[in-house]
C-alpha cells in the first residue's frame, strides 16, 4: 500500500508540472500575439519583409534617373564589360602600400543589349572629374575625392582592389549602373593584342609625324589619294592611342578621336578573329595575363567572347563636355544632360 501511495503521489506530482509547463506555454503564445506581436514579427519575418520591400523601393529610386516625367531603371538585360588601360608598363605588381603609381589613362564600356541585339561602347574621358571613390589602410573605404577618374586606380595595392576601385568609380559616374565583369592592362597588353587581330587600319587625320614621318595627313593639292591610311602594327598601335601631350593640340579630346578610331577598327578585328576560332578571346587574355587584372574566369570569358561573336558592329560613344585647365592638370568637366541621356541610351529603359 506504501508502495502505491508514493506512485499516486508522483502521478500527481507529474500532473501538476505538466499543467504548469501547459499554462506558461499557452499564455506565452498569447503574449506573443497580442502585447509582443510586433516583435515577434520582426524574429519570424513579417517586419523584415515589409522592411525589405521599402529598401527594395529605396534601392531602386536611388538608381532612377528622371528625364521630364518619365522615369529610367538600368534594364538587367544589358550586358556590360568594362575595358581599361593602366599608364605604366610591366607587369602586374602588388603596391606594399594602400596607394599605388598607376593610373587609368584609357576606359571603355561596353553595352550589349539582348533585347535590342545591339553592341555600343561608350569612350568614358580619364579627365572627368567627379567624386572618386578614395581607399585606406586595409582597402577600407574612405570616403570620396572630387578629381579626376583616372585617379580611382591609384587606391588600393595596384591589383583587384584598385581595378574594383575603377569600376566602383564606373558605376557612380553612369547613375548607379552594374558593371558585369572587367578586364584592367597595363601598356605592354596593347601591341600583343593588336597584332594578335591582325593590326589595325586608321586614317589619319592630324599631323602625328612625331610617331612616325608618315602619319601626316593627306594634302588634296598634292596627293592623288583623299586620305592617308595607315595599317598599325606592334609599338605603333599603342602610341597611336596613347601619345598626347606633344601631339596636335595636346588634349585628351583629340586623343579620343583618335582612340574611338582605332577601336572601331579592333572591335570588327577582333569579331572576324573570334568567328574564326571559338577560342581565340581566351588565347588572347592568356598570352597577356601577366599585365592584365580581371574578375573574368573561363566561363565568364567565353560568356563575352558569345557576345562579341553574336552581336553586331559596334556604335561608338563619347562624352560630351569642356576641358579646362585646373591647378595642376587638364580637367573634363561632362555636359551632364549628354551624360543623363547617353546613361539611359545605353543602361537603362523606362520603368512600367
């Protein structure tokens, strides 16, 4: 009988608990519907949701560009890739310090649209001034420079934190775009390149006799031919489009005429050479990977190569503005209505 006692004992005992534990729960979710609801919500998702549309909301707007009324959203279905070419020559070497000696003394953006089928590159001017994106110690951000984009590359090590730099500087100066993959050289990449596509035929234009004795331009008083045109080959290429400062008038402007030449002539190059081998773009960044810095791996590579491959001849763009001479360098400041509406020709569509 003792025995028993102590069993009915703990039965109760058991019971008792078990209506304790059933109580507290009942009463705890009851709490957590009505007095914490609101904090419940935020833990199982409800704010974070209505949370997470306004930020979406917030993002989007601060990407919209207005032109009148009618409102833009960088269209997702263009596809960009930014080309660039560092002022120094060697190899791609790791700066033991936050700030390297290297600049970007050429930019290109390429656009493929896959709704409209079309292919356009937008010359972007070194000179633009604009809020640079500025690295610190350790390639923490460290606010913002208003000077010259070419500048954006001389923060961080001279390796993929100066090249994202670059890119970071893209983005920003074309209202907040999305810049796919890129690919930063050093000089010595252009001759290898060049010759690579076969050279490239230009027409000159201007008297660049300091690059060679035959780069003047064509005389109809004396001259049979309307044009003097010129295959590039080798160290030729590169100073075509690079040499500035004692050619014709010295600017910049002058020398992307010259570059937007030359990659028009490249680019329908560089089709004809990727038609013929499938593989010829990944060849090509191999041969130069030692003066190249890129986020491109082989499936991102033959992704572009697709796309040079597809889409037709490229239109060239340029940037609008005026030159003026600054404290110590030449300064391009952009028209910023050109640069609104080329942003949305080429990145962006009307938002629904």
């Amino acid at each position: 009988m003792r025995k028993n006692s102590r069993t009915s004992s703990n039965i109760v005992f058991r019971t008792f608990v078990i209506l304790i534990i059933g109580t507290v729960a009942v009463v705890t979710a009851y709490l957590a519907v009505t007095n914490f609801g609101h904090e419940f919500g935020q833990v199982f998702g409800q704010e974070k949701i209505e949370n997470a549309g306004q930020t979406l909301t917030n993002y989007e707007e601060s990407k919209a560009i207005y032109i009148g009324e009618q409102k833009y959203l960088p269209d997702p279905d263009v596809y960009t890739f930014l080309l660039g070419g560092v002022d120094k020559f060697g190899t791609v070497t790791e700066s033991d310090s936050y700030i390297n000696n290297e600049q970007i003394d050429f930019l290109a953006l390429i656009a493929y649209d896959k709704n409209k089928n079309s292919c356009k590159i937008l010359i972007i001017n070194r000179d633009t001034m604009m809020e640079v994106p500025v690295l610190g110690l350790g390639g923490k951000s460290a606010g913002t420079a208003f000077e010259q984009i070419a500048l954006s590359h001389t923060y961080g090590s001279g390796l993929k934190d100066s090249a994202e730099n670059t890119v970071n500087a893209v983005e920003k100066l074309l209202g907040g775009i999305t810049v796919d993959n890129y690919a930063i050289m050093k000089m010595d990449a252009i001759p290898i390149l060049n010759d690579m596509v076969g050279g490239v035929q230009v027409v000159i234009t201007e008297d660049l006799s300091v690059i060679d004795p035959s780069f003047v331009p064509a005389n109809p008083e004396i001259s049979e031919t309307p044009e003097t045109a010129v295959h590039l080959t080798g160290y030729l290429a590169l100073q075509f489009i690079r040499r500035r400062m004692d050619v014709a008038d010295g600017t910049n402007l002058s020398r992307i005429r010259r570059q937007e030449q030359y990659i028009n002539g490249f680019y329908n190059n560089l089709r004809l050479r990727v038609a013929e081998n499938g593989n010829f773009l990944v060849k090509a960044f191999g041969t130069v990977e030692d003066y190249l810095t890129t986020d491109c791996d082989y499936v991102k590579m033959n992704e572009f190569q697709n796309y040079i491959k597809t889409y037709p001849e490229a239109a060239i763009f340029t940037m609008a503005g005026e030159a003026r001479q600054g404290p110590e360098f030449i300064e391009f400041y952009p028209d910023q209505g050109n640069l609104t509406q080329v942003t949305v020709d080429l990145f962006y569509k009307p938002a629904e």
